[in-house]
DNA sequence: AATAGTGGTAACCAAAAAGTAACTAATGGC
DNA sequence: GCCATTAGTTACTTTTTGGTTACCACTATT
C-alpha cells in the first residue's frame, strides 16, 4: 500500500484515500489512464520527469491497491499494459470535482488543462513535452 | 503552500488540490473544523500523535492556501481560534465523497467513523482518544 | 518565589519519498 | 557478432517530511 501513517489514529476512510492517492504522481497516473490502457513506456514519456523506478513503484502500489490491472505480454522486448480497474474508474468523477474546485478556488492561478476529460476525447498532450 | 512539485509537468488543478491536502494530517484537520473554530490546544489534543511542530506546520501552510483563519486574542494565556474559510468550506463535500469512495471500495476494511458529519451533528472524538 | 497554562519557535535528528546511473534478459534486424 | 528495444532492478544519494526536546513570553494562582 501507499503510506503508512501506522500513528494515525485517525484511521478513517479519507486517510485511506489520501494514503492511496494523495502523492506526487498518482493523480496524474489515474488521469493519463483514463483514456484507456497504456504501455509502460508511453507513460513515461507522457510524464518525463519522472524516473523508471519511481514510476515502477507508483504502478505497483496503485496495483496492489486494486485500482490498476497489469497485463504483462510475453514478447520481446517485453510488452506491459496497464489499466484502470472498477474500483478506479469510480474514483474518477470525484478527482474530476477536487480538480474543479481548485479552478473556481484559485481562479487566479491559471492550471494547465487537466487530464480527464468528461466525454473520452483525447487529451491534449502536447503540452505535457515541453519542458 | 504545501508542496512545491515544481518539476511535475502535470501543473494542472488536480494536483494543485493535492498539493494542499494530500497530506498525512491536513484532511484531519479540515475534518474536525467542520463543527466550527478550534483552538490550537484543542486540535492538539483531538490529534494526540501529531508534534506541535507539525500541528503548527499543517496550520500555517492551510491558511497561507485560504483554507483557514486564524484568530489570536490578545489575551495571557494566549487563546488562538481556527475555522474553516469559504474555499474550506466548499471542499468538504467532495472531501465526503473521497471517503464515500473508500468506504465502498475497500468494505473489508471496516474504517473508524469519518468526523466529517453532513448534518452537523458532533463527532464522536471519543475514540480518537483510544492509544 | 514557584508553578501552571497557551501558542508557539529553534536546533537538531530520523524516516520516507524521490532521484540517478548503471545494469539485465531475450530477441530481431543489420 | 553488434546494437537497439522494453520493462524493469539495484545500489546509492539527495530532498522532503515528520518528530523530539528544550525553550520563551506573559499573567494568575498558590
């Protein structure tokens, strides 16, 4: 699993999530899936700064979470495919409400678009490239 | 704010969000808010494992994000009161739902009660106390 | 004169998370 | 035979986060 917090007594649902999703990468990982499975590879380089072994262990902890499945090929070179389970896919529309409310909460702030997208078209991840 | 993630490409609102909550306490903290202002020594006792440090930490950086106000009496002993502002306020909902979420997926778990309440009534703090 | 009560701060330390670089296995194409 | 390709792993380092302890200011109470 995610984190720990072992001394959270507070050991409620919402930590939970928190502990599942609430880091650096994950969020964007749910997002980039939510357009369908995904390669390895083609995550990383959707999201280049992340490093492969950071990535590998994002993937892992969000598989034994139940919310990603891995279909492994076997071909060479090795051939991956990652993507979201049920349990995910009902997590979407309320990561699509915490994104919502940061739009109207800090309208100031000018977010690059996020990556869910309400009606399945594609992303646009160009701007993801650039550096 | 809370963390910096200059390097995440992915600068959008989602991770904006998580930025200012997905934190090991802060959920926590707008948790108990939700009845009304606190005091800091109040927070402290309600939360028994978090260090002043931290506690002190978690408060300043959610009221530099707009999520809290802070109110110093003038008074000896120093009295400090702590309450939700309208963008805390208007996250709490989908805070609910996150624990809605893992309620739902996650069943074998059998969580502590959430004390985030929807009608108002108080939470029971009492097994926050429990070591 | 000593102590309790409150909301902190400072210096220091430990643990967790993230980053870097080099390496691997197995095969197809040149 | 040599290299590229993919999805990792390993060992190591750095950065970030959280924790511990001691201390302070100011007044009221004992």
């Amino acid at each position: 699993m995610a984190r720990k917090y072992i001394d959270n007594p507070n050991a409620c649902s919402l930590v939970h999530t928190m502990n599942i999703i609430g880091n650096k990468w994950k969020p964007i990982i749910l997002y980039l899936l939510s357009n369908g499975s995904m390669r390895f590879g083609m995550l990383n380089t959707l999201i280049p700064t992340i490093s492969k072994k950071v990535m590998t262990n994002q993937l892992k902890e969000l598989e034994n979470d139940g919310l990603l499945l891995r279909q492994s090929f076997a071909e060479i070179p090795p051939r991956v495919e990652y993507s979201l389970t049920e349990k995910a896919v009902g997590l979407l529309p309320v990561l699509k409400l915490l994104s919502d409310w940061a739009n109207e909460a800090y309208p100031e702030m000018d977010f690059e678009q996020c990556r869910i997208m309400e009606n399945g078209k594609k992303p646009a991840y160009n701007n993801v490239y650039k550096k």
